[in-house]
C-alpha cells in the first residue's frame, strides 16, 4: 500500500474542471514521487463525458497517465442515463456500480478526498 | 452505528447543484443498501434556500428522502442572514450552530465528504 | 494539536468562492471557538490570484484572519505557472511545493477537508 491515496471527483464537463484536473494529477505525482501516491479518478454525472474515446488533449493525457498507474473509473449509473456503453469509453477506464458509493467506499478505507 | 457514514455539503443554490445531489443520494443508496449508510445535507450559505417549503419537484424529493432517514439540515448564521426563519424551512430539516461547523465535526467524527 | 483542524481548498479566482471562503472561516471560529480550531487555506491553480497584495476588502480580511492564526497557502507551481512571484504576494501567505500535495497531506495527518 503506497503512503498516499488520492481519489479525485469528476462530476462535470467542461474544459475548465478537466484541466485543473490533469494539472493536479501531474502536480501531485511531481511533488509527491509515482512510487509514494495512488491515484484514482471517479467520474460520475456529467464528468464521466471526460472519458469517452475522442481523440484530443485530454484523452491523450488521460491514457498516459492510466500508463503511469492513475486509475480511472466511471460511474455505472451515469453511462446508463446518458445512454453510453462500455465501448465507447476510453480503453483503460473501469466502471463501478456507482461513483458516489466507489468515493464514499474509498474514503472509509482511508483515501483523501479531492474535488478540483 | 452503520458502516458508511457520509456527509453532503451544498453551498450553491442552483438546479444543476441540487438535482446532481438529490441523483447521488439516490444511487448511493442503491448501490450500498439503505441498512449500511448514513447520510446527512449539510446546507450552508446559498444552499440553505434549496431547504424552503416551496413546492416542486425538487421539495418532494427531499421530503421522500427524509422520510428514508436522509438528515437534512440548514446553517443558522446563513439562515439568519438570508432573513429566513425556521418556519420557513421544509418540515423535516433542523438547524445547526454553523454549516461548516457542522461538516467540520461530522469529519472528525470519520464521517467522509462529498461535495457534488 | 488542537482539536479541529481543517484545510480548505480554493482553486478558483471569483468573487463568489473567495466571499464564501472568508464567511466559512468566520462562521467556523465563532461555531468552534478560536482555541479549538487550526485552520490552513490552500491556494491552488486560479485560486492563488487572491492571495496577491491589491488592496481591497477581500485582503484586509485574509490579513486579519492571519493574525488571528488562520494559514494561508500558494502552490509554488501555479505561481510559477501565472508568473508572479513571492514578493507579489500577501505577506502572510507562505508557499508550499504544491497545492494538491499540501492538500493531500494534511489530510492524511488527519486534517478534515471543505471545498467552498
């Protein structure tokens, strides 16, 4: 178990909150070391549009730093209601039953929380 | 005591804020079962007026989740600078001290956070 | 080690975050009680611009609250990433590493977290 566990909440989508998003992530390995922090991004409402297979910036970001361990999970509930399927996520995105229940779940086992 | 303890933090009042709650609530009971989770809104600032008797879609809801044991609860000094007073207010929400006071205690107690 | 301690996380630049920030640390020593509460203020991306010296009432309140012992934080990342520099900032404010490192890290000492 790496000393620091990070989960990060997605819930909108825009340009904005995605940025910061990747910034923080990138800041934090920076100054934390890759071999001292887990990180775990929970997307869930609109948030989890960041993570459909579209090919730009972000999801060019969003899979090297999956390859650098950053974990990216998508709420099940949202892909239903927005009328998505797995398919159409980017390749290393997991989903779970729900992203409220995976942060409330991670945080109880220890996690620190971060809404950017 | 159940084993998952969380506690909502609405600060806005807008309908993207309040819906994004009112759906996160309902899924996260969904997904951990109503036995094993423990929920409290804690409203503050601009948030407090989505706790008003003023009925919509939104009022009937919480209603629906309080009956289900969802607390509901307004922060006095927002209250009292909003010009509101407790009669004012949905019949199943209580009062406290402060809002952040209130998130702040919850915390320390292991309850974990979730702003949406 | 007092018995709350609390960061609060600012990543915007707005009137309205900053307004309901400085409102929550107010609300949070009346509620707490000034001896029972630690307070850190962690400014990142954006949310630096607010901590620079440029007189208005938004500055004399984060001066006043220093005195009173509320910490304020600036990411030395975002600083260098705006291009400003220590000497453009409020004289209480002290720089960390990173935002969302501080962020981490205290809460993994056991510092509660609220995102205004």
């Amino acid at each position: 178990m790496k000393q620091y566990r990070v989960i990060f909440h997605l819930d909108e989508y825009n340009g904005v909150q995605i940025t910061t998003l990747l910034k923080n992530i990138e800041n934090l390995i920076t100054d934390l070391g890759e071999n001292n922090v887990q990180i775990e991004v929970v997307a869930n409402a609109e948030g989890v549009n960041a993570l459909l297979k579209r090919p730009n910036s972000h999801t060019d970001q969003i899979v090297k730093l999956a390859d650098k361990g950053v974990y990216f999970t998508a709420c099940a509930i949202a892909i239903h209601q927005i009328g998505l399927t797995k398919d159409k996520l980017l390749e290393p995105v997991d989903i779970v039953r729900s992203g409220i229940g995976e942060l409330v779940k991670r945080q109880t086992q220890g996690w620190v929380y971060i809404r950017p």
